[in-house]
C-alpha cells in the first residue's frame, strides 16, 4: 500500500466535488437531484459526510495493509470514490439489493466488483471470511428486526476472523425528529422490546422488511462485541460488530 497514492491528493473538499461531478476522474457522481433523492442532501455537504464516516473506519483501524472491504447497500457509490483515498477500487467490493440503484452505479464509471444481493441475504450471496470490514451507511436504520436477525449473521460471517461490521443505526431521538406526535407510544415500545419499527407507510409491522427502525444502545449485543463510535452527524450512529 504505500506504492499507493490517492487520485486526490492534495485537492481542496471543493475540488474534489468538481471532479466528481464533471467525470475527471473516470468516476463520478450523478446529479444533485438523485443525490438528494437517496440521503436528502447534496454536494460538497454530502462528500463531507462521507468522508467523515470514512475516518471514523480509519480511526479504529479498519484499513490494515491490503485491506479488503464492501459497501453493503452501496447505492450510488459516493463511499466508493471516498475509498480511493484509501486504496484502490479492486480492494472495495460494492452491493445493493436494488436493481434500479444498480443500474445508475453501472453508468457511473466505478471498476469496483459490483454484485446484487436480495433484501434478506443468504449465505451463498457473500463469501464466508473474505473481508477485513463491511461497512453499511444508512442501511439498517431502514430495516425491519427480521432483517437484523437474518442479514447481521450472514455478514459476519462473510467477514475474516478479527474484521469488523460497521453499521449506522438511529437511537430514540429519531423518535421526536419524525413522530413527536407518537412520542410516548414508541418510547413505551422502546423500552419494552429495545426496537421500534415502521414499516414504510409509519405503521408499526413485523412483516415488512423497510421502513424507519430505532433501537436502543443495547440491542446489538446480541450479534457479538459491538463498539460505539460516534455520531458523524443527525440521528446516524456508527457501531461496530467484530467477529
């Protein structure tokens, strides 16, 4: 890795979002209205974002040398071009379980290895041991308790022995910041079940697998060894699960 040098360096924020949006690079974002319509923001804020979470993995020490990593979720792929500063793309794998997210990544330039997984993963869609982490930004604070149950163990166990699981999950604040009205009544689930779910149209659900989940600081104790570390921004918490 140390042959190794970032497309960016030396590139003020800025600039970096220039050559992300004119292509320069080979790869590139799509315009500022899809990026809205995926993470409610755009631009030079939403690149910061992904940088900051970027560091955080950095900070616990995710990137050892010849790092192997996937962005589960990866929608349009804007942590993959935050990744070359890190490596090179054949060290990045990215996967979604949206056909259509796909297909906007395929016209984006990324050399990534690009694959479909199914919203409930199964063991044969992702290699048993194969990464040293995977990471998945503002994916499980949309998935349903079954979703936890089935897909958590599947990537961990795609991961080698001593690698790490880095997730954002929404704790109970989320809870005045979309259903003040409902304050108390989810707070009381909360409590009681360390989880809320609502399923896409805001009803509580234990069928549906996407929709608004909030959970409490102890819920994923039950995948293994979890780790706070931090909060890159609103209502996004980054834990880590080791194997």
């Amino acid at each position: 890795m140390q042959d190794y040098i970032s497309p960016f360096v030396g590139m003020s924020l800025q600039d970096n979002y220039k050559a992300l949006i004119s292509g320069e690079m080979g790869f590139h974002w799509p315009d500022e209205q899809l990026q809205k319509g995926y993470t409610g923001t755009c631009g030079v804020d939403l690149l910061r974002r992904a940088y900051s979470f970027v560091e955080i993995l950095d900070s616990d020490g995710a990137f050892v040398p010849e790092w192997k990593g996937l962005d589960y979720g990866c929608g349009w792929g804007r942590f993959a071009s935050v990744m070359v500063t890190k490596g090179r793309p054949e060290q990045f794998d990215l996967c979604d379980a949206w056909p259509k997210t796909l297909s906007i990544l395929s016209e984006l330039g990324y050399q990534n290895h690009i694959f479909k997984v199914s919203d409930l993963l199964s063991e044969q869609q992702l290699t048993a041991s194969t990464y040293d982490f995977i990471m998945s930004f503002s994916v499980f604070t949309h998935l349903s308790a079954h979703a936890f149950q089935v897909n958590i163990p599947v990537l961990l166990a795609a991961l080698k022995p001593g690698g790490n699981l880095y997730i954002t999950v929404r704790h109970e604040e989320f809870i005045d910041h979309k259903y003040k009205e409902r304050s108390e009544e989810l707070r009381q689930i909360l409590a009681k079940k360390g989880f809320v779910f609502l399923d896409s149209g805001g009803d509580l659900s234990g069928e549906k697998i996407f929709g608004d989940m909030i959970i409490d600081r102890n819920y994923l104790s039950q995948f293994g060894r979890s780790r706070y570390l931090g909060q890159p921004h609103a209502n996004q918490h980054v834990y880590a699960i080791s194997r």
